[in-house]
C-alpha cells in the first residue's frame, strides 16, 4: 500500500483506508499505514498499543477532548474494493468499511494532522478488535494498559450516525433460560418429559413483552427483550431433556447491570436464567459544556443511540461522550454498505467548527 496521503479529500482518505482489508485480527497492515502517516506530524505525540494507535496534542489547553474510532471491519463479501456509485442523483462511496466505520477514522485522520493549534487538546485513538469479542477491544486494552491516556473532559466516538449526534447508548445483556425434561424414545414420548414443550412459555412471555421507552436527560431510549437463539434436541427420535433460549436484554441507560439482570429474572420467574454477558449503557452526557458547545457547532437536534458503542468505555470512566460520524447505522455490515460522500465532507466541516472555536 502507498503511505496514506492525508492532505486528500477526507472522501479519498476513505477510499484508501478500505482498499486496504483490515477484518477484525487483521488490522495490522492498517495500523502500520497511520502510525507512519501521522508520525510525519510534529505537533502529535504519537503512542502505539498493538494495532491501536493514538495520536495527541499536548499544548497545555484548560480542557481535553478523546475523539475515537476503530480501524476493523466485519469480514469482506465482494465489497472491496471501494467503488463510486449514485443512487437518485446523490453520490456515494460504495464498499466494506465506508460505513462501519472508516469514513469516521477518515475524517479523525485529515483533522488530525490539519488542526496543528486546536483550542482545546486533543487525544485521538484508533482502535482495533471493535467487532469481535469485548475482551479483545483494543480500546478496552488500552484503558487498561495505559488508563492516563483516558484523561478527558468529554469524547467523541465516530460510529455512524448519519451525520447526527447520537447522545450516549442503550446496554446489553445477554441471558440463558434453560428447561428440563426427562429423555425417552419418541415413540412412547408419555414416558418421557419435552423440554421443548416446556419453553412455550419462555416464547409466549418474550412475544407479549412490549418494548418500554424510557426517558434518560431529554432523550427516549427504546428498550427491547427477543430471543436470538434456542438450542435442544438429542436426535430425530428422542424426547429432548434440555432446552436454551438465549435472550438478549437492550436496556436503558437509567438502569445498571443490576436492575437489567432483575428485570429479566422478573420477566423469567420460575425458569432457569443464566446471565451470560452484560456491558451497562452510557448516559447521554450532553449537559456538559463541552458536549452543548458541539452541539451548537455541528447545528445537530441529538438522538438517542439504541445500540451499545464504545462510548460507554467513555461513560463508565466518568467522561460524557457521543456518537457523531458520517454513514446510516442500518447499512453497517451489510454486503451493500455505503456512504453519502455528502455526509462524509459535512461531518469533517462540523467537528472542524467546533475544533476551532471551542
């Protein structure tokens, strides 16, 4: 790969970070190109924890602000390399990653190296292992290996939000409800005990549920409880004596991990629950000052995030972050992802702005 030119358009700078393959594992290659882009810079301090690198201004300003995002895609289908396309009359960058979320690391990189004097510091990370499990987040190990990089008075995560700022995040809980049964030989199946039958009532409580919205400093999060899998059976003539409906919980960022875990055991009575995972939710965070000075700036109406993104990470080391990048959520990993050039240029001249005047 030529080395990243980022005195381009930040469209281009786009088109160069997904021609470049970077799933989740192989970030590497990646890594390497923006290391060695903004290593040219003078005015960043640049730091480099595995495939994660972070770039900082230290220009001793009253306040600091995180701008983050990460480097890895979920794996290709035919979708790189990256081609321009237009759909009713609106230009597009079409290919994996333009939305999920490299046109946002496209944006951080051509500022980066652009604003050589902000008004506030600067602390910008690009990450890896986004898309695979969270104990591998790169974002996650850098706060652990080096938590003094996490000083911040507010953050800013790229994740696509159409060009909009995404207050927050919703949390995630994944649990297990289990049944048990007696095995016996389908043929004399009253012998036996169903423990799939018994999970009728698992179904029936998880399709009554009624999602809730839930009011968190001026914005509605809308929760949700579905089923995403269910395991059992023993062979095409036993009755099974075991059965999992695995369950993931999407809750408000009001509640903790403790009260999701209770109302799913609430909802669950009498049933064998397991809680698998659970990662807590972010508040919105825009009553900050830094936060209602971006706002202005970007000339955005905030909305809630119904998703879990990284800003939590942010959220749960007490500083308030958003989500703010070009690209349409429902189009992340989809074999047809793409994003409006337009939005890409509007999003670098909103967080320019604000970089410039705050």
């Amino acid at each position: 790969m030529p080395p990243l030119d980022l005195t381009a358009p930040s469209v281009e700078i786009t088109r160069a970070l997904c021609d470049l393959p970077s799933v989740s594992g192989g970030e590497t290659a990646l890594a390497d190109a923006i290391e060695a882009a903004v290593s040219a810079h003078p005015h960043l301090e640049v730091i480099r924890d595995g495939d994660t690198i972070v770039a900082r201004t230290s220009l001793g300003r009253a306040r600091r602000v995180v701008i983050a995002g990460h480097i890895d895609t979920v794996p290709i289908n035919d979708n790189v390399p990256t081609r321009d396309i237009e759909i009713d009359g609106e230009a597009f960058l079409w290919g994996r990653g333009t939305v999920d979320m490299k046109a946002g690391v496209a944006v951080q990189l051509k500022l980066a190296v652009d604003l050589t004097a902000p008004p506030v510091d600067i602390t910008w990370m690009w990450y890896d292992h986004e898309e695979v499990d969270s104990s591998l987040n790169g974002l996650g190990r850098l706060a652990r290996n080096r938590p003094d990089l996490f000083v911040g008075d507010f953050a800013i995560l790229g994740e696509p939000s159409n060009g909009e700022v995404e207050g927050g995040c919703n949390g995630t809980l994944r649990a297990l409800v289990r049944t048990a049964g007696v095995r016996a030989h389908s043929a004399r199946s009253w012998i036996g005990e169903n423990a799939i039958h018994k999970a009728a009532p698992i179904l029936s409580r998880l399709a009554e549920y009624r999602a809730r919205e839930i009011e968190v400093e001026g914005l509605v999060y809308r929760e949700g409880l579905n089923a995403v899998r269910i395991t059992g059976g023993v062979a095409g003539n036993v009755i099974p004596d075991a059965c999992e409906v695995e369950v993931n919980y999407r809750f408000a960022p009001s509640r903790d991990a403790a009260e999701a875990e209770r109302v799913v055991r609430d909802v669950f009575t009498g049933f064998d629950v397991e809680v698998a995972d659970v990662a807590e939710g972010a508040r919105p965070g825009l009553d900050a000052p830094l936060a209602h000075d971006f706002v202005t700036a970007v000339g955005a109406t905030p909305q809630p995030k119904y998703g879990w993104t990284d800003v939590a990470r942010f959220s749960a080391l007490g500083i308030p972050a958003v989500n703010y990048g070009p690209g349409d959520p429902h189009l992340a990993h989809h074999d047809e992802e793409r994003v409006p050039v337009a939005q890409i240029d509007a999003v670098e001249r909103g967080l320019r702005s604000w970089l410039t005047t705050s």
